[in-house]
C-alpha cells in the first residue's frame, strides 16, 4: 500500500534523478560532471519513464516525486520514434504517468533525420 508523510521545512532535499541511459556514454559523462561542477544534488537511476526527474528526498531516504519531468530527445531519434511507432505509446504513458508538467526537450542538432522537418515539428507541438 501507499506509505503517507509530510515534508516539513529543512527536512529535505530536492534531488535530480537522472535515467541511467542518459548517461551510458563518455559524451553524455559530461553531463554527471556538468551537473556536480553546478552543485546540483542528482542520482543516476533506471527511470521506468523519462529521462530527468526530480524528488524530494527526506533525511530518512524516502522519496516524493515533484511535478515534472523530462524527456530527451535528440531529433534523429524523434524522427526514428515516429517512424517505429514508440513515439505515440512513449507520450501515451507520460501523459499516463501522474505528473503533470510534462517537458520535450528537442535537441535539435543532429546529422541525418530521416523526416520532414515540418513533420518533426507538427509531432513536438502535438505533445501536449
């Protein structure tokens, strides 16, 4: 069952879950190092959903997961997403999820996409 608790002032911290797939490469290790040189307090973790999340954790390790979270996407990858047919079930269960501010982040610069940037655009509008 569901655990209830409150968080009380300066009894937590907010920490950034990272998805371990983000980071599964030395290219994207400098985002673990970006992350630590900013002081920002983040874990690496197999999210079952997204790519970046945040929690408030308390002193006693428990955790309650804020509202927002965060896909990546470079746009080749958005382009093979649609063409593969994950593109619609990966938004369905993030829309599914519980959180509610959803966040697509587009990388833009990408060396071959195999899509109509019109359609590549029409897809991110129609994440919401």
């Amino acid at each position: 069952g569901t655990v209830l608790f409150t968080l009380r002032p300066n009894t937590y911290k907010v920490v950034l879950c990272v998805d371990n797939a983000e980071v599964n490469s030395k290219k994207q290790q400098s985002l673990l190092q970006e992350l630590t040189r900013n002081s920002v307090d983040h874990h690496v973790r197999k999210l079952q959903i997204g790519d970046f999340l945040w929690v408030a954790q308390d002193n006693a390790g428990r955790e309650l997961v804020c509202d927002v979270i965060i896909e990546r996407k470079r746009m080749d990858d958005l382009a093979q997403s649609i063409t593969g047919g994950r593109f619609t079930e990966q938004k369905l269960r993030l829309k599914n999820c519980g959180v509610k501010k959803r966040i697509y982040l587009v990388e833009t610069k990408a060396k071959y996409v195999s899509l109509p940037e019109a359609s590549l655009n029409q897809a991110i509008v129609n994440t919401q």
